[in-house]
C-alpha cells in the first residue's frame, strides 16, 4: 500500500451516529428520513430549490438529460477532455456526444469550438467542470440563449467551486453531482441532480424511480429506472455536507501548499482565473514533456507516493474515435497531466516529501 494515497475520504463527522441511526431503526434502503434530509441540505448549501439524490454521478447525468427530453437524433456538446461518463450518460438517452477541445490555461471546454460544433440537431451543452476548476459560463451562457439550448453542468469533480462568486452547478437549466469515493462530498456511491426547475425536478424525481406516481402506488407514468440513493449513502452524505467549508479549505490549504512547493520546477498548475474559485477536487499538474510523466510516476511510486494519469479525451477511445477528429489542446494534457495526492488531512510535511521526489526527479533529468 501506499505511504501517501491518491485519496481519502475523511469521515470523522456525523457519518457513524447517522449509519447506525440508520441500522438501528432498519431504514437501510432508499426509504427512511436521510434522504430528503440530505436533498435539502445539500440544496441549501447550494442556493438552489431543487435537488433529488441518485445512486451515482453517471445516473445523475443520464437523470438531468432524461428531464430534459434529449433523446435519438438529439446531439450534446461536451468536451472531449472529461471522465468517460460525460459522454457515456449522453448516449444511454439515446443522444450524440459532439466532442470539442480545451483551453489551455483552465483546460476547461474551449466556448469558441463548441460555436463552431453547434448544428441542427444540438440540443445541449454539457460544461463539465474539470478537476474543481469552472468553465466560462458567461460564454456559454450566451452560446446556450442565442442557439435556445439547454445548459447542463456536470459538477461531478466540482463541488464548492464558483464563477463570478455562484457556485458551480447553479447556472445552468439543470446539473449533475457525484458523490464517489474520491470526491470532495462522498457518500462511497451516490449524485445528486440539481435545479431550480421545478417542472425539471418532477421529471427527474419519476426518472429515477421508475416513473411512479406521486399519487397513486405502482402507478407508472412514463419511463424510468432504479437510480434511487439509499438510506445509508444518504446518511453518510449529509454527515459531509455538514462539514463542507471545512473539507473545502482542507483541500485549498493543500492546493496553496503544492504551488508554493513546486514554484521553482518546470511543472505547472491548473490555472485558477481571477473570477473563478477552484476546489481542487485533485491538484493536478503539466509534466514539461509527456515522456516525462511515466518515469516521474515510477520515481513517486518508488517513494510511496500514489498518483494517477489525466484523463485520456474521449475522442480517443475505441466506442468514440472515427480516426479523425483531432483535438490538440486536450490531447497535450492528457499526455503530459498528472494528479497528485489531495485529501482532507494532508500536511504540509506531506506535501514536502511529494515536492521533493519531483525536483529530484527533474534535477535528475537536466
């Protein structure tokens, strides 16, 4: 195992007296009083009406493009730079993924290449949030009214991050949480879909418990699916969210460390803009060459240090690539990115020994 992980969830709250709550009373399923108590703190936290909880973050997306109507023959704008779930939840509705690149800087999608993919058949636009940073949603804000599209936020890295001081996942017509091991909020498994729709909120409600009724039992009125949170993950996700300004300087603190630490080496950051507040879901860097970054895994490895690749851009996977899309911007983080351990808990002496195997390893190099 290693001495310093990729991640960790801290769970030093509420989430034991809420889980054995839970046991103690035998609500263990999606019944029982953690789940609306979760929905509406986390709704809370946010600023916005409405939230209903799912089973996990790519049910969250397929939930929010379900409420929205896209279907077959519906295309969806999303970056190609992104966990795969983005474009698989688009395809589950029976839609197209339309791929566009990156910025440099933010590597968050490029607004100037989604007006360029924009046709006919687009129905949406999908910003997904990259690693805790914030796309430009002023840009596709605009792109979305001008072309009357709908705007989804996939939210799923960026919980606590902010644009023009309003949080990410409250811009949009609909958005996407994701409440997985490693994320800021975890729950083990678990998302959340997010708006102030209250006609989006019913469909996403039926959508993930099988279409039923609100008025009459076993009474199906359109098309749905078991995508319901339990009792448990409910319970453990309102435990974190009782604590999230704290998990959220936890994870900054970490963050201004590593930039303080890796200020004098060719690495690079994920730029955070002015008017964007990053939440450093992982801290996540450049390598000066992408041939680079194998031999700097080994060496962190060989130290206990446990990293992981970027994200590989989706154009690129065999279910999606035609062999000739060509996306330069996220081809180039993707061969030179790595992420580094970020979890609440870290100390700085942590984040020392991390530096420290990297300027050896680039002092090893020239």
């Amino acid at each position: 195992m290693s001495r310093i992980p990729i991640y960790r969830p801290d769970l030093s709250g509420n989430e034991k007296r809420y889980l054995r709550q839970c046991v103690d009373t035998g609500w263990i399923s999606s019944k029982g009083e953690f789940v609306s108590r979760f929905e509406r703190a986390f709704a809370t936290y946010l600023g916005i009406p409405h939230c209903v909880s799912v089973c996990n973050g790519t049910a969250a997306l397929q939930t929010a493009l379900a409420a929205l109507g896209i279907g077959p023959g519906d295309e969806v704008i999303v970056p190609t730079l992104t966990y795969i779930a983005s474009a698989n939840a688009v395809c589950a509705v029976g839609a197209r993924p339309v791929f566009v690149d990156s910025l440099p800087d933010t590597w968050q999608m490029d607004p100037d290449d989604v007006r360029r993919k924009i046709s006919e058949r687009t129905r949406a636009i999908m910003a997904v949030h990259l690693y805790g940073g914030a796309c430009q949603m002023d840009k596709l804000i605009t792109l979305a009214r001008e072309h009357r599209l709908f705007l989804l936020e996939d939210c799923a890295e960026a919980f606590g991050s902010t644009y023009d001081g309003a949080y990410a996942g409250t811009f949009g017509d609909i958005a996407a949480f994701s409440f997985y091991g490693n994320k800021t909020i975890s729950t083990g498994e678990g998302g959340m879909v997010a708006t102030s729709s209250p006609e989006l909120h019913e469909r996403a409600w039926k959508y993930k418990s099988q279409g039923v009724s609100r008025k009459r039992e076993y009474w199906h009125e359109s098309l749905g699916f078991n995508f319901r949170m339990t009792n448990l993950c409910a319970a453990i996700g309102l435990a974190q969210v009782e604590r999230a300004d704290w998990l959220l300087a936890e994870k900054r603190k970490i963050a201004v460390w590593y930039r303080e630490h890796l200020e004098d080496t060719p690495v690079q950051m994920q730029t955070e803009p002015e008017n964007v507040h990053h939440s450093y879901w992982l801290v996540s860097i450049l390598c000066p060459q992408a041939d680079s970054v194998g031999p700097m895994r080994d060496a962190l490895a060989t130290a206990g240090v446990e990293t992981r690749p970027v994200f590989l851009p989706a154009h690129s996977m065999p279910i999606y690539t035609d062999g000739q899309q060509r996306f330069p911007i996220a081809e180039d983080i993707a061969i030179r990115g790595l992420s580094l351990p970020s979890w609440p808990g870290l100390e700085e002496k942590d984040i020392t020994f991390i530096t420290d195997v990297i300027k050896r390893f680039h002092d090893s190099a020239k």
